[in-house]
C-alpha cells in the first residue's frame, strides 16, 4: 500500500448518516448506517494517517495520509456522525451551505421515490437547466404534479445553528463553505458565483471564526473555470469535487482536487479496497 499510494492523497466525502435503529429515507445512497460508518472509521485508524483537511499537504510520515470530509450538513452528520469520530480522536470538516440549514429538506431527497432513488432525468433537469436552485427545483416539480415528500426523519434534515456550532466545539472538527445557497457553480454567471462563494465564507467566519477553514466543496462536484477563479479571489485555499481517489497535490489544480466519495452500499472490504488503492473510485 505505501508504495502504491506513496506521496498522495485522499480526500474521502460523505453525505447522511443514518442513527442506529432508525428507517433509511430520503436518497438512500447519500445516507450511510452509523453501524457502517463506525466500522469505517476503524479501518481508517488501522490502515492510515487520518489529518484535519487544512493539513493533508503536509509531509506525510510513516503512513498515507488521509482526510475525512461531510457535505451539506445532514443533522444524522452533524450530530450522530461527529460522534463517532469524537470517540475516536478523528477529525473531520463539515461543508455548509448557511441558506439552507435549520431543517431544510434538500430537493433531492424530497423528490426521491418510494425506494430512495432519484430519477436521472429528474436529476439532471435539476442540477443543469434549473441550476441546482432549490426553489426553482420545487416550483417545476409542483407544476409538473411531482409528488415530494418534505416529512423526513429529523437526521436527513439539515442541522440547526445550534448543532452546527456544538459539533464545532468539538476538537478537530471544523467548518468549510458549500456554497452559500447550494447552487451549481457550473451553470451560474460569473458575477452569481462570486456571491455564492464570498457570502457562505464570509458568514461562516464571522459566525465560527478560527474553526472556519478556506476551502470550498463544489455543490454537486460540479466546477468550472469561472468557479475556479472566482474561489480563488474570495480567498480560498481550495475547493474540492465530489469524484476521484488518490492523488499527488502537485499534479491537481488546488482548486480541483479530488474526493472518493463513499456512498451507502459499500461493504468493509471494497472500502479498505479502496483504502489500499487495489481498485478505482
């Protein structure tokens, strides 16, 4: 392993976590069981490095070196999620998007069906030619007599200030931007896209201050050049997409680095796989 992954990178992403005892709603591959989760984390403690985000460029020792990142801020995340890392002395960054926290159910889960799966057209409509815009997602859906389903269970709900802050006062665990209303970048104009990215940082460092670090995680992992620059002169460090695996930083943009996003579904054995680099993400 080391000398397959040595002086690379990995970024892992995860969205939900799903408590211990409680039914799966919302889009299912997007919420992984606490029980998962946990055994997870134990495989990182055995087999890597596992660094705060703000640190995964710095000079690896004896093992790969590894960060752990949550998009969207699920209350599952947040509350249960944190937990287990904390139990572990794991640190972790959580991505928020602050227009869209305080219980929001995101489109995606409300449109998803009866078996949590979400439409591929649907999905793409959404994120391309309504641009990722949660009102925009709803008003279409309303008008095309889509049923959505906004009574979830209190874990796919987004967290509160309140849980958002407590998690933050946890060791290690730290705050970066989503975005400010979770957009998708990709299809904004130049001038949308500096608020998007200058409000969600701005806010968050005035509201959790040093626990707030500079980097980005694009909505939907979708970036462009315009994202890039924009990003940049906000001030960011970095800004991360949703797909990839290991890598070296000098070969990436550090405004396009890459995660391994770890869906629900993955057994223990093809995620040390992945670990181990012995297959692709």
């Amino acid at each position: 392993m080391r000398h397959r992954v040595r002086e690379k990178r990995l970024i892992l992403a995860y969205h939900g976590i799903v408590p211990d005892g409680v039914s799966p709603a919302g889009e299912r591959a997007l919420f992984i069981a606490q029980r998962d989760f946990a055994m997870q984390l134990d495989a990182l403690l055995e087999l890597v490095d596992v660094t705060p985000l703000d640190r995964i460029d710095e000079p690896a020792d004896r093992r790969p070196r590894v960060a752990i990142t949550f998009d969207d801020a699920y209350r599952g995340a947040v509350t249960v999620g944190m937990q287990e890392l904390t139990k572990r002395g794991l640190p972790a960054t959580i991505f928020v998007s602050p227009a869209r926290l305080n219980s929001h159910v995101f489109w995606w889960d409300a449109l998803a069906d009866s078996q949590g799966i979400l439409d591929d057209v649907i999905r793409r409509l959404a994120q391309n030619e309504l641009q990722g815009s949660d009102e925009r997602v709803r008003l279409w859906a309303a008008a095309a007599g889509l049923p959505a389903l906004d009574r979830l269970p209190g874990y796919a709900q987004t967290a509160t200030d309140t849980e958002l802050r407590t998690a933050l006062a946890l060791s290690g665990i730290t705050v970066g931007s989503h975005t400010w209303s979770h957009a998708n970048l990709a299809s904004l104009s130049e001038a949308e896209v500096v608020v998007e990215v200058k409000c969600s940082r701005d806010w968050l460092c005035t509201e959790f201050g040093e626990k707030a670090i500079d980097w980005l995680a694009y909505p939907y992992g979708l970036d462009s050049k315009a994202a890039h620059r924009a990003t940049a002169e906000a001030g960011y460090r970095g800004a991360l997409r949703i797909a990839g695996g290991w890598h070296r930083p000098n070969d990436v943009s550090p405004f396009a680095r890459p995660r391994l996003n770890v869906p629900a579904g993955v057994s223990i054995a093809g995620f040390r796989a992945r670990l181990l680099g012995t297959v692709r993400a």
